[in-house]
C-alpha cells in the first residue's frame, strides 16, 4: 500500500522537476505546481492500489456468475 502510493507520489515530484529542467528554468519554479503534481501522484497511486486490492474480488465474482467458465486458467495465488 504505502509503496504504491510513494512510487506514484515521487512520480508526481519528478514529472514537475523534469518538466522544468527540459524546458530549461529553475527546477522549482513554481512550488504551487509541484504540489498539485504530487497530489495528483498520489491520488493515482491511491486508485491504483484500491484496484489491485480488489482484483481477486473482482475475479471471484466474475467466475461465481459464470459458472462454466474455465477454472484451472485461474489460479489466484494469495500469497500476502
């Protein structure tokens, strides 16, 4: 959970630092755009987590709907 969230939170900081540092300014021009960066990081990185969380559930539900789907291609490993 938390490394998710900090892999696509500094996601957020280096998309604000690169994208000065290409067009050649001060790599913290403007503060306010760095932290909308990062929040931003971290609000994707947030869904993605939700959604690897619940892909097992996901996954259970499809097949107990679709009682002749084929079982032995799903093999969900909870190995956490």
């Amino acid at each position: 959970m938390i490394k998710t969230w900090a892999f696509f939170t500094l996601g957020g900081i280096f998309t604000a630092v690169y994208s000065n540092a290409v067009r050649k300014y001060p790599l913290m021009r403007k503060p306010q755009l760095h932290l909308v960066c990062t929040g931003v990081g971290f609000f994707l990185g947030y869904l993605a987590h939700n959604y690897e969380e619940g892909s097992e559930k996901r996954t259970q539900k499809l097949l107990s709907r679709y009682r002749h789907a084929p079982r032995e291609w799903v093999e969900v490993s909870s190995d956490d």
